[in-house]
C-alpha cells in the first residue's frame, strides 16, 4: 500500500504569538493521531494535522465511513477543548481539510479582518452551556394546589353534577397545561435575562432527548453564554439563585463546561479550497 500526499485537516485559529502554547498540547494527538503545528500569515495562525492518504482511502471514503467520521469528530472536539485552557481559540467547524499548508496561509490572508475580529470578540471568555430541565409531575402537583384559577375550577368540579363535572374536568386539564407551560416560558426567560446580564453573548441550542443528555426530566431550554473568565464567579452564583428559586416548583438548572467558544464563532476558514467542502 504506497503513500501518498497527505492532506492538511484545520481546527482552529489563534494569535500567531500563541502559536507557540502548543508545545504544551504535544501529548494530544489529532485526528487520525496527527502531530498538531501550526502555519502563519501575519499575526494569525491556523491549527493544523496532516491527514495522511492511502492509494486506497481518498479523502471521500474517509466521509463515508461513519465509525471513522464519529472518532474524528472526538478528536476535533478534544483538540479543541485543550486550546481552550491556553489561549484565545476561534473554533473552525469539522472537516475543514486543505491540500496544503499553502492553501491554509492563502486563507488565512484573504480572511485577515473577520478573523482577527472574531478573535477580538471571543477574547478572555469562554463558553458555557446552561440546560433548564422540569419535572412536570412536580410542577403539575404545585400548580394544582397553589395556581388561583386551578383551585376554582376544582371547586367548580365539586360543586356540580356527575355529567357537567366530565367536561369541566376537560377544560380543567387544559387549563393546568396552560398553565405548566406558562410557568415554563416564565423561568426560562428569567434564566436566559439573568445569566444573560453576566455574560457577553449568549445563544439557543437544540434541545436534547433524555438519551441523550442523561437527566431524568424533560429539557425545556438548551443555551451557550459566552462569559469572561473575570465574569465566571457572578455568573456562576446567578445559577446558585435560579435553582434555589425555581427548584422547589421542578425545575433544575444545569451547567456545563468551559467549552471553546464554538458557539460563538463564524466557523469556516473558506470553502474555495479544493478538499474544504466539509468546513
């Protein structure tokens, strides 16, 4: 099986005298076990791997083997995640592959002013991801007791004949998953407005399954705030006081993170390049 050119996969951008903080990054490997370096132009450089290619394995069998694809995705993100601790990062999506390092720098250059200015904005901050779960069980039961309009529908209900008391119990139902779902919206906009005041951007995610995130209760709200690492102490106690508030009605407030500021940032470093299709 002879060798051929490899080609050249890209993670990030960071400040050219950054560039240098990798050294402390040479236990992480890149994808496919790559060596991570850099290449420059001016003050910016990009983080990158070679993708070393078999006669056999084109860039395009990689994409379709699934198996492959999901440990490379891994790989990006970790990659990620230990620039994050060492310096500002501008996250490029997966699959950003060049033929060159040639073609990286070109890049780089043509990209010059959007790339130092996300830099700028993304500097000293990082991404944390903040998840609003319910347990509708426990804020049914609260409702039910305590929402002015539910206790007079129940004593409606009680009042009245077997045959009117079907129907009413209907509108009844109604209304107390009207009201779960305003007492939903409620907490989730005091959560987004509170943290947002401690944050420097902050953005909706796609909510997740319960396979997925792991909680016993339903995700009502998925976010990313961009927080400055002098910000992270308020920031944090602000979450302290919405569990505390919202906790005893069946809301839970999780935290996740530091996380590159993905979320955060424009992700594509140009998709002129030959092989760059993925970015």
């Amino acid at each position: 099986m002879s060798a051929i050119d490899p080609l050249v996969y890209a993670y990030a951008i960071v400040r050219q005298h950054d560039g240098g903080s990798l050294m402390s990054l040479s236990p992480v490997e890149g994808v496919n076990g790559g060596q991570l370096r850099t290449v420059s132009c001016g003050e910016l450089a990009a983080v990158i791997s070679d993708v070393p290619q078999t006669e056999d394995g084109a860039i395009e069998e990689i994409w379709r083997d699934s198996e492959r694809v999901k440990h490379m995705v891994l790989d990006h993100h970790r990659v990620l995640r230990a620039m994050a601790n060492c310096c500002t990062v501008l996250p490029l999506r997966f699959g950003a592959v060049f033929s060159n390092d040639a073609r990286v720098a070109v890049m780089l250059g043509a990209q010059r002013q959007r790339l130092c200015e996300a830099l700028e904005r993304l500097d000293g901050a990082r991404e944390w991801g903040i998840q609003v779960f319910c347990d509708r069980a426990a804020l049914r039961s609260r409702l039910g007791e305590e929402a002015p309009a539910i206790r007079a529908a129940r004593e409606q209900i009680a009042a009245t004949t077997a045959g009117r008391a079907f129907f009413l119990r209907h509108k009844l139902e109604l209304a107390l998953d009207a009201e779960i779902q305003n007492a939903i919206d409620r907490c989730v906009a005091d959560c987004r407005t509170s943290l947002r005041s401690a944050a420097r951007a902050a953005t909706k995610l796609k909510t997740q399954a319960p396979a997925i995130h792991g909680q016993p209760h339903e995700m009502v709200w998925n976010g990313a705030f961009l927080v400055a690492r002098e910000c992270e102490d308020r920031f944090f106690d602000l979450i302290a006081k919405l569990k505390h508030t919202y906790g005893s009605s069946g809301f839970d407030c999780g935290c996740t993170g530091p996380w590159p500021p993905s979320s955060f940032a424009e992700g594509s470093l140009g998709a002129n390049d030959e092989h760059s299709g993925r970015a």
